[in-house]
C-alpha cells in the first residue's frame, strides 16, 4: 500500500466526518412545552375550564404552525375532549421557553354549547398568504379519536391578518367528499394575484385533491392513482413505538410561478417513499382527469427505504423543497433544480431522536426562516406522554443556514475521489464515504502493526 494511496483514504475520511458536522443541525429550538396551556382572561376561568373538562391539558396536542410578522400560529386538533382552542398563536418576541397559547381569534370563537358549533373547529394546518390572509382547512370533527363527530362537512375559514376578522367561509360541497371518510389535513396556497387565489385540498383517506377558486367561490374535486399510498410502505416505527398507516396524498408544496402564470405542486402520499408533481394549469382545469391531463402528472423519483414523508415546503428564494421524514426524526432538503430526485441528490436538514421525534410541520417564513414543530405524535396517540418531560418543540433557523454543507447548497462542490467516481462534498454523500470510514480504521490498525513490528 503506497503513501499515496493512504494519504488519499485518509482526506476522503475527513471529507466525510466533516460534512456529518457542518451539514446537520443548523436548526435551534425557539420555543417548547411540557405541555400546552392556554391565556384565560383569569385564574378563574381556567380552573372552571379544567372543572368542566373543557380544558384537560394532557388532550392538547400542537400539530400545525404558521408565522406571520410576530406572530407563530398553532393548530390544536380536538382528538380528545378537553382541547380549550383548536387554532392559537403566540408573539415571537414572547421571553418564556413556554408560553401561554392565545385563542385565534378569540375565545368564542372556540365556544362549543349546546345549541350551536363554534366558528372553528378542528384545523389541522393553516397557511397565511402574501395577501395578508390566514387560510385555515377545517376538518370539521370533535373527538376524532373515542367518539368521531363530524359537525359540519369540512371547510375552508378565511381570516384577515391585519383585523382578524373573518372573511369567508367555504363547506365543501358534499359530492366533493367521501362521507365519513374524507380526512382534509393539508393545504397549498397559490396567492401570485390577490383576488384569483387557489387552494389545494388534500385528503388523505379519501385520496382525492380539492382545487378551490376564491375568485370564483367554488371548487372541484381531481383524483389519480398517484394519490393512493404504496402499499410496502405502511410500516412506521417512531422511537419504539410501531404502527401501520394509510395516509394517501399528504405533502403539498407550491413552487415559483413559471412564465405562464402557473406553478408546480410537489405532492406525495404519507405512506409512500416516492415524490411527483404537476403543474397547476392542469389543476385549474375542472375537467383535468377526462383528457390527457392524466399524464401530466410525473413522478420524480424515491426518497429511499423508510423514508416516509408528511408535510412539505417549497422556499421560493433558493427553490428547495423541504420536507419531514418521519421514521428518521429528521427534515431533509432537495433543490428542484436538480434534474435527479435520488437519495444521493437529497441533503439532511436536522435529525434528532430527542429534539425532533415526529416533525409534523415546517414553513418558511417571508423573511427567509424555516420554522419546524415536532410533537411526538405517535406517543399521544398509541402510548401516553410524560408531562415531566419535553414534548413539543418549535424548531426554526434561517433557510440560507439550513441548508449549508448539503446537496441543497449553491455553493455545493464536485470532486473526484481516485477511482474517478464523483462523490458529493455536502450532507449527502454516496457510499464511498461510509466505505472511506471503515477503510480508515482498517489503515490505522495495519500502520500500528506495521510500526510494532517493522
């Protein structure tokens, strides 16, 4: 083994151990809690509330986030009884590591009785557009968990940001749905003009895309098989705990609007490796399944073994997409100008097994910031929380630090290692860095013989 050749595994190593440090974990934890509670006018009120059960802490979980100037919006979905206020929000500038969660827009907002349902009801995710308005897709179920009860279809609840009045208020049509079934969890927003907005709808259980004009006040429903899930992939394991999911079309990210006035939509199932998109003119087209359309739809390639996706963002600045895995604890990148949608061309964002167990939301803010929520879904769900302990984290940093040292940054450079073959100087590296590592140790080992013995 010539000096060469050694001193050549020895750089490929480093290269290696180097990128594991500099391209993961650029993210910080902004906010966190135990668990979730709420800002009552008084002491009072709050102990009636936990009286009367309308108010159980251990029932609260955060699922969706949203920030808009100094506000972080929070969903709280009612999978039990006891949720004090399905939509919330804190101020940015809040000192506490944990603070109290304010109704959005108001507590009566949130009032159940007796004789009417409340203005929201069980919102899993939100988006606030550029036109200053908070979209909030309303599954319209309480207790989705013991007892299901679907008060109303779901809907869409329009908000103006600068007053916090409700704009308008959208059921969609029942032909849109699949009674008892339909399960809308995630929303796109295609806001370039102001007054022709689109929504796109995502129900998991029924796979199907909702497309709402707000223009014209009105939608239409778009199925493809690209929606349903990959059967091989409803396996998730999620620190200990194992389950099976049937979660169709899920993740839903928007690109840059294109000459023509139209953006891409990047889509996945939940329960599925691979990712596809489509351009949204085919979208807009209320007959888009009943002519070629169908095959605009692409698939773009497989994010790799249990490599399951929820939610996704598309960072309109530098055009990468991000998006959680949820059987890693991690946020991984991909820039959609790469030609390549491999495991090679996707970069690492964050990974942890205490700070990010189940990223069930990201966005990107307008000033270039990437906010995640992580909280351990799956423990709420299947086993129970310790109230001790931390369970909800708001992660967030800005995207141009995210991103540095992985495939997703501009700056990301080729080399050639000695056989000629490219590797990846970034997060995502192909096996001749694993490789590079045992190699490495092997080396070590025969250099200490070989100065023991010769």
């Amino acid at each position: 083994m010539d000096f060469l050749r050694l001193s050549t595994i020895f750089w490929l190593a480093s290269i290696c151990f180097e990128v594991k440090i500099t391209a993961l974990d650029n993210l910080r934890v902004a906010f966190q809690w135990k668990q979730l509670d709420f800002q009552y006018p008084n002491e009072n009120e709050r102990k009636l509330a936990i009286e009367r059960e309308d108010f159980v802490p251990e029932h609260n979980l955060p699922l969706g986030l949203e920030v808009y100037k100094d506000r972080l919006f929070i969903t709280v979905p009612r999978w039990k009884k006891g949720v004090a206020a399905s939509l919330a929000y804190i101020k940015l500038t809040d000192p506490m590591d944990s603070p109290k969660l304010n109704p959005y827009p108001n507590w009566s907002a949130h009032n159940f009785s007796t004789s009417s349902i409340p203005e929201i009801i069980s919102p899993f995710r939100i988006r606030a557009d550029q036109c200053d308005r908070l979209w909030v897709l309303d599954t319209g179920i309480s207790n989705i968990l013991p007892d299901k009860k679907q008060l109303t279809n779901p809907q869409l609840i329009i908000y103006d940001l600068h007053s916090d009045v409700l704009l308008r208020r959208y059921e969609i049509p029942a032909d849109q749905i699949k009674e008892n079934v339909s399960f809308f969890a995630n929303i796109a927003i295609e806001d370039d003009d102001c007054s022709d907005t689109y929504a796109y709808l995502a129900d998991l259980a029924s796979p199907c895309l909702v497309v709402y004009s707000f223009k014209d006040n009105e939608s239409w429903k778009i199925t493809h098989n690209y929606f349903n899930i990959d059967p091989l992939s409803g396996e998730m394991s999620v620190n200990g705990i194992n389950f099976e999911w049937t979660d169709g079309i899920f993740g839903l990210a928007l690109s840059k609007r294109d000459p023509n006035g139209f953006s891409t939509l990047y889509f996945h199932p939940m329960t599925s490796t691979n990712e596809f998109s489509v351009n949204t003119k085919f979208l807009r087209d209320k007959t888009a399944l009943k002519n070629d359309n169908y095959y605009q739809f692409k698939l773009l390639g497989s994010r790799g073994k249990k490599s399951q996706s929820g939610v996704s963002f598309l960072d309109k600045n530098s055009g990468v997409l991000f998006y959680t895995l949820l059987n890693l604890n991690a946020i991984a990148c991909w820039k959609t100008s790469n030609p390549s949608y491999t495991m090679q061309s996707q970069g690492r964002i964050y990974m942890s097994n205490v700070t990010m167990v189940f990223p069930n939301d990201l966005k990107v803010d307008f000033d270039g910031n990437l906010w995640a929520l992580s909280d351990k879904l799956p423990m709420f769900l299947y086993d129970k929380l310790d109230p001790d302990v931390v369970n909800f984290r708001v992660l967030t940093g800005s995207v141009k630090e995210a991103i540095q040292g992985t495939t997703c940054d501009e700056k990301l450079k080729i080399s050639n290692d000695v056989s000629g073959r490219k590797i990846q100087i970034g997060e995502k590296n192909i096996g001749i860095c694993e490789k590079s590592r045992g190699l490495l140790l092997g080396f070590v080992i025969l250099g200490c013989f070989y100065k023991v013995f010769y």
